[in-house]
C-alpha cells in the first residue's frame, strides 16, 4: 500500500463489498483484502422477504421470486397434508452473482490485495495488517468483514454459542416434493418421525420450487448448541421425502449450512470495528442478515465519512465512533431482547415450537414482518412481544417466562 487508506476492509463476502462500496462512494480510499478474487462466486444462497429489499429499492437483484408463501405448524398426517399457513407476502433468492455485481460496481476504484489478514495491530493513529504472504497494509481505521469465525475481534465469553445448522439439497426428484411454484419457509409436520426422534430437537423444511424441474429442500434446525450434526438433519430428510414416496433423481448441489445465532455483541471499545457476521449483525430469531446490511451499510459509511474527514483522528477514535453508529442503544437492546426470546425457544420441544410460530404468524403482517426483519423501533418490539405473550396458550407462556422443562439429551 503506497500511501496509508482512510479504510481496510478484510473479507471478500457480502458484509466486506458492502461497506467497501457504501464507503467508496462517500470519497473515502478504501483497499481491501480476501483470499480469494473479490469476483469469485459466493458458495451460499441467500433468501429475503421480498418487501426488505422493496424497502432499499433493490428489488431487481431477485433470481427466483414466489408469492405463494407458506409454513405448517400442524403436527401432520393424512387429514392435515395441506394445512398450510399462507403468509400472505412474497419472498425471493438473490440472484448472488447481480448482488456481488452491484456491489462491485460501486465499489469501482477499491483496490483489492489477494491475501490473508494474519495479525491486526493498532496504534495510536493507523492500524496494521500484516498478511499471510508477509505483505504489511496501513490503514486509519480496519473493518474486520471475514465473518463470524474472525479470530480478531474481541467479545464476551457467554459460553457456548447456538448455531443454525441445515442440510439441503439442490436437484430433481421423482415427483414434485413440495407444490409446483410454491416457497415453504417452515414445514414442522413431524409424522415422520419416531417417537424417539420426536423427543429430540425439532427441525423443520425450508423449500422452494426453482423452476424446469429443480427445487431446493432443507432439513435446517433453528438454533441450537452445539449444532444439530449434518448426518442426522440428513437422515430426517430422508425420512421425509421417503414418507412422501419422493426420490432424489439428481443431486445438483448439496449445501451444508452452519453459523451462529447467538454470536455475543463484540467488545465495543476495540480499536477495530467490525461488520456483518463478524460484527455479530445475523438476526438471532431469523438467521438472516442481508437485508441488515443493505440497511445498516449506508449508515455506517456515512458515519464514519464524516469523522474521517477529521485527519486529527487514529484508529481508537474512528472505531469508537463506528461502533456507536454501527451497535447504537437501540440496536443493543432489541438485539437482547431477540437473545432472550432465542434462548426461550432453543428449549421448545417440537411441539410448543408449533404453537408458538402458530401464534406468532397469527400476528398482524407488519407486526411480525417488522419482528423478523428488525425493523420495528424497540417500544414497537415490545409491544408485539407483549401482544404475542398475550395470545400465547398457558402452557407456552409457562415456557416464554421460565424456559422450557429440561428435555432428554439427543442421541447425537
Ligand atoms: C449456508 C448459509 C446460508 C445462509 N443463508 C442466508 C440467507 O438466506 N439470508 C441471509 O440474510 N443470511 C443468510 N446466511 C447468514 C449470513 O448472511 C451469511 O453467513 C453471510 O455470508 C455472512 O456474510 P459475511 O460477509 O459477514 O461473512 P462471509 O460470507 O463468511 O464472508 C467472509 C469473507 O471473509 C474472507 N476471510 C475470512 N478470513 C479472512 C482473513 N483472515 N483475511 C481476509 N479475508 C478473510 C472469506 O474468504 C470471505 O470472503 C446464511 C449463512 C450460511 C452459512
């Protein structure tokens, strides 16, 4: 790096072009560094509600797109085959290669170094990066973008931390293993399953009809510690499209799925800031975490230009300043409440978890829309989780205050 950046970026993935390109636009002199080409197609799908990326104007960046949306919360069997929920809004897949594309394009100027972040040092005015190939960049301000697994952002020890873990299957089948044109974002029918299998953690069918042919089915658990193993989420696929007399003709691409949902809030008076995964910005009731970024990126960027301008300031200044914007109050405590409605959850047998996504999507549409995209200002929030406290049978509202009972441990 010939002369010190405003920023250094480390990470190649959505959050690192995000906060690449929205700072980049604002004048600020950004270079980056990722292991691999900035271009190099990313290997995850990612899903939204159509109306989040509505909210930010970006709807186009949509591949696949259903607006018969559905979830079962009955416990299944012939009589209830098609009790579905119907959400009643539409939800997409990014088309991953025009996401990355726009990105990349605002980000046109940003210089990229192929390499790998080893050690983060700060001092009193820049920080340095020094890479795996030896290769040492300077930078006022480093945003650690290479996700949840950095070893280079500090956060608390709360112990041991839920993952989401999912197996799917990309592909053909002999029949169609959910309604043609149909996107199901939870099947938690569980006739499938033993009686043992019953008393274990619940997981449920994320699915989609991708067109000609293809769909996408995937056993995915919601959130638990550590995280349910890819052999049995397998093994429950299986059993479900078995039951369904469904047969995997072709395997077009197999996607193992594992981050985490609890992930603490890092230390916010470190000299390096941090943003998505890395940041801890993965909605810990939902998983998700795009559309965070496409909200929260601009402001960040914004923040940060304006006391960048400021040549006065070093590393620590810049960083305490864009973790205020980045993690304001607000944020931090709907984030724990979202924390403690998960822990409450992560207890729920299969059973009480139907009851409540029964009663949650029995909500208003923006109420639990707004619940689920973070999008509701924390007054709201807790009024909507007053509200489904309210509508929630005795026996889930005995689990929503005082946990769930002790359930026996798996076998895995
Ligand atoms: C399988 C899967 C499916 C998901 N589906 C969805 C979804 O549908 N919708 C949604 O909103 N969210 C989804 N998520 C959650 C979340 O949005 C993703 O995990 C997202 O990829 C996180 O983005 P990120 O840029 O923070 O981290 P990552 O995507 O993990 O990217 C990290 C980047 O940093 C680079 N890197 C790592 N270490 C270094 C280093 N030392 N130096 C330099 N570079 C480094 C990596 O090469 C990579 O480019 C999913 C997650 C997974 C794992």
């Amino acid at each position: 790096m010939a002369d010190t950046a405003d920023v250094l970026v480390i990470g190649g993935g959505p959050a690192a072009l995000c906060i690449a390109s929205e700072l980049h636009q604002r004048g600020v002199v950004v270079e980056g560094i990722a292991p691999n080409p900035v271009d190099a197609p990313w290997p995850n799908t990612y899903g939204i509600w159509a109306d989040e990326l509505k909210m930010v104007g970006l709807e186009q960046l949509l591949e696949h797109r259903w607006s018969d949306t559905v979830s079962y919360f009955g416990e299944g069997g012939i009589k209830a085959q098609d009790q579905s929920h119907g959400h009643g809004i539409d939800y997409g897949l990014f088309d991953r290669s025009a996401l990355q594309r726009y990105w990349l394009e605002r980000a046109e100027g940003v210089v990229w170094h192929q390499d790998t972040a080893e050690r983060v040092e700060a001092g009193a005015a820049t920080t340095t990066v020094t890479s795996a190939s030896g290769v040492t960049l300077q930078a006022r301000l480093v945003i650690d973008a290479s996700g949840s697994r950095t070893p280079h952002i500090r956060r608390p020890d709360q112990g041991p931390v839920a993952g989401q873990a999912a197996y799917g299957v990309v592909g053909r089948f002999s029949k169609p293993p959910i309604e043609a044109g149909r996107f199901v974002l939870m099947d938690y029918r569980c006739d499938h399953l033993s009686e043992e299998q019953r008393s274990e953690p619940p997981t449920f069918l994320y699915a989609m009809d991708l067109g000609e042919g293809v769909f996408f089915v995937e056993e995915t658990s919601l959130a638990l510690a550590p995280g349910v193993p890819y052999d049995v989420l397998k093994q429950r696929l299986q059993q479900r499209l078995d039951q369904r007399a469904v047969e995997i003709t072709e395997v077009i691409h197999e996607e193992f799925c594992l981050f985490p949902m609890n992930l603490p809030l890092p230390d916010r008076s470190q000299p390096l800031l941090a943003f998505g995964g890395a940041a801890s910005m993965v909605h810990p009731a939902s998983g998700y975490m795009v559309g965070a970024l496409l909200r929260r990126g601009p402001d960040l960027a914004q923040a940060l230009a304006e006391v960048l301008a400021n040549p006065a300031l070093g590393s620590e200044a810049l960083a305490r300043r864009g973790w205020q914007a980045l993690w304001p109050i607000e944020l931090v405590l709907r984030h724990q409440l979202y924390q403690f409605g998960l822990s409450r959850l992560m207890g729920f047998n299969e059973a009480l978890l139907r009851t409540h996504f029964a009663t949650f999507f029995s909500l208003p549409r923006e109420e639990w829309f707004g619940f689920l995209t973070n999008t509701l200002p924390l007054p709201r929030l807790m009024g909507v989780m007053l509200r489904l406290f309210a509508l929630s049978p005795w026996e889930l509202r005995r689990g929503l205050v005082l946990g769930a009972s002790p359930r026996k441990k798996p076998r895995w």
